[in-house]
C-alpha cells in the first residue's frame, strides 16, 4: 500500500495578523501554532511523513519546533515560494518515493480534528481528490467594483473551504504542473486540480477548524484550544 504524506505550508508573512512575527510562529499555551498543527498529525497512526514549508531562512525555527516536541514524522523542512501554492508545490516535491496520497494543509490551522482529517483522507481514496468544508452561515453576495451588490449566490450552494485537502500525489503534481504553464495562480490545491477537469468532493468539518488570520483571531484560538483540551480530558 502507499504511504500518506503531509505537507504543512508555513511560509507565509502573515500581514493580515499585523505582528513582528509571522503568526505560524505565534505562541499560545506555551507552544507554536505551528507545533499545535504539527503534533495532530504526528499523533495520527495513518500518516507516514510530513514535510513542512517554511519561509526563506527560517528552516532551522523550523527544526527548532519540530525537536522541542518531537515531530519525528518531519522528514524535511523544505523552503516556500512567493505565493502558498508554489510553497505547496516545494513541499510536493520534497515527499520520499512510496508516497502516493498527500494531504496539503495550512499551518494555521491548528484545530483540524483527526476524524474529519481521515475521512477526507478516506473520501479521496474513494474518488480522487476531497476537501474539508463547512457550509456557509452568512447570506453572501458578489460586489462590484461601484460598491454595489450584482448578485447572490443560492447558499445552499455554498461551503467555506478549509484544509486539509486531499489528493493522489501525482494528480496533484500534475495540476501544478499545469497551473504553472499556464500561470494560473489559485488560492487553494483543489482549484489547481478543479481546471484540469478532476472532480474533487466536499466532507464536512467543523466550524473550530479556523485559518487564524487576523489579530481577532487569536483569543477565538486560545478559547477553542481551552474548549479541545476540556473535550479530550472527560
Ligand atoms: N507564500 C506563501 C503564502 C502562504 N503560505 C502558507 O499558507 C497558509 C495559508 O495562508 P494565509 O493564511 O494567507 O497566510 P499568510 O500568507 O501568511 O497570510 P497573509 O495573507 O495575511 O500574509 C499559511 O499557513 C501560510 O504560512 C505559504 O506557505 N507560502
Ligand atoms: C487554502 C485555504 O486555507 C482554504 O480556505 C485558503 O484558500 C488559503 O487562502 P489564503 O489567501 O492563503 O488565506
């Protein structure tokens, strides 16, 4: 059977958070958000290796967290690119030969829960590619550039889309690869293999599994992470 590779993205700036430091380096209860995500993969039996992307001259930051709390399924820390998806590209290249399923997830992004993680991991093994989502909550509209609103979109339709996103390691190399050619720049995996004509399914997750992105974000990670310890001590 093939192995199952991670690839964490953690080369981002994190400018929308506003802080000297980049927010996959931020700390809360005494540890990383980088080193929260990466311990929810070591602790899962499925997974085989993961390779983390960091940003250019932060390898050994890197290295550092991954010893401090001894992530040994890091094989390598590999360097980003400019925008997330050609971070994610490094990282795809950087797996050991055997692995053919991947699952590509955001730093942070802490709060991933080990069932949903492997049902989408399960439901990619069905049909090829899947991604976590939660249905969206809020009426959404599309917005000219005037400021005015041009339409709204059916929400039954609707799905926030989160990471991990699973793939076959080599569809997903070969989306990249097309993206690329034709430089096709998207903000997510699923998007890269959407245009090459894949199907990709949706799994429900949880509404816990944030992005933390701006600085508001952090007290709602430091209640949830309170709220996953509480859950897990009962
Ligand atoms: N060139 C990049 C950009 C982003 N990421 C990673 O992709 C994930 C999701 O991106 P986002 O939240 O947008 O992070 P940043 O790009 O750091 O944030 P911002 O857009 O606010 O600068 C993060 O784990 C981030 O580190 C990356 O590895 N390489
Ligand atoms: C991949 C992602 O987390 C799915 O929601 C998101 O698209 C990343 O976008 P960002 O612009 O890098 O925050």
């Amino acid at each position: 059977m093939g192995k199952l590779g991670v690839v964490v993205v953690a080369a981002g700036r994190g400018t929308r958070m506003r802080t000297a430091e980049s927010k996959q380096y931020l700390m809360i209860e005494g540890k990383t958000i980088l080193a929260h995500t990466l311990e929810t993969f070591q602790h899962l039996p499925e997974v085989d290796e993961i390779v983390v992307v960091s940003g250019q001259g932060d390898e050994e930051r890197c290295w550092d967290d991954v010893r401090r709390h001894d992530i040994t399924k890091v094989s390598r820390v590999v360097s980003g690119g400019k925008e997330r998806q050609h971070s994610v590209y490094n990282g795809l290249l950087a797996l050991s030969e055997g692995v053919e399923d991947v699952l590509v997830h955001d730093a942070v992004r802490p709060f991933a829960e080990p069932e949903h993680i492997l049902a989408c991991w399960r439901k990619a093994c069905e049909a090829g590619a899947a991604v976590l989502a939660v249905p969206v909550k809020d009426t959404i509209k599309v917005v000219g550039e005037d400021g005015t609103i041009q339409s709204t979109p059916n929400r039954r339709s609707l799905w926030a889309i989160q990471t991990p996103q699973a793939f076959r390691l080599s569809a997903l190399i070969r989306a990249h690869r097309e993206a690329e050619a034709a430089e096709f720049v998207g903000t997510d995996d699923a998007m890269l293999v959407e245009r090459i004509g894949m199907q990709v399914s949706v799994v429900e997750g949880s509404y816990d599994n944030i992005k933390i992105t701006t600085p508001e974000d952090l007290p709602l990670a430091e209640w949830l992470l309170h709220k996953r310890r509480g859950v897990r001590s009962t």
